[in-house]
C-alpha cells in the first residue's frame, strides 16, 4: 500500500494496519452500516432515477455513516476531500433490502430496493487489482 493511501485512510479516521483482503460481501456489510471502508480501483456505474452516474479512479473509496437506522452510502476517489465529489446515497432506510447481484471475478452489483421490491439504486462495482477492506480506528 502506498504511503500517500494510508495516510489518508488515517486521516479519514480508518485503521489501514488493520486492512486484509477486501471482497464484494465488504460492500454488502459497509451498506448495512458495518464501520469500515472498502478501497479498490476501478469503476462504479450507478443507476437510480433514470439517472447514470460513472466513477473511476485507482483509488475508490466505499465508506458509510449510520444515523440511528439510516445508513449514507458513500463512494468517492480517495484523493478527493468532500464525498460531493464522488457518488452519495443518502438515507438508506433498514426496512429496504440490500442484496449482490451478478458477482463475478471482476464484477458485481450492489442493489437496494424498497420495501414494495422498486428498485431505488442499483451499484455496478467493476474491479481491478488489490481490493482492501479497512475497518474503523478503535
């Protein structure tokens, strides 16, 4: 891991000494609130609200805040300061359900839907390289 990468992780109050081999069911777990960050290269393609979002960068940053039962998902370039400059979801409510779809070798989708089965968001992770799970500084 590069220098720059775990002094940012630092600075983002994450423990980078404690970060093992990260995989898609990470993902899962940051969405339901678990206190960790996920870092990984490659590409995120969002879909929600007829709307396409695409991000790339060497260096995505999957990473949560939980208020009460609402979890934010955020994915953004580690580089960047404010999570604006990357993909926001904001107020995942619990009673949604979030699932994998689709999970390859290099590929997999993270879906959330409502409680009525609409689709809200829809996440299509497309990975390269080493992906690092890295959980939250005690």
């Amino acid at each position: 891991m590069e220098e720059w990468v775990a002094a940012k992780l630092l600075e983002l109050g994450y423990d980078p000494q404690s970060g093992r081999a990260g995989g898609h069911q990470d993902v899962w777990g940051i969405s339901n609130g678990a206190p960790a960050a996920f870092l990984f290269g490659g590409r995120v393609i969002t879909r929600t609200s007829n709307i396409t979002t695409v991000l790339q960068d060497d260096n995505l940053l999957v990473s949560n805040a939980r208020y009460g039962d609402l979890v934010s998902l955020y994915i953004s370039p580690l580089a960047k300061r404010f999570y604006d400059e990357g993909i926001n979801m904001k107020e995942i409510p619990a009673n949604d359900k979030r699932y994998l779809q689709d999970v390859v070798l290099n590929k997999f989708c993270l879906v959330v839907d409502d409680a009525r089965k609409n689709n809200v968001a829809t996440f299509e992770f497309w990975t390269k390289g080493e992906m690092l799970y890295v959980p939250k500084r005690s």
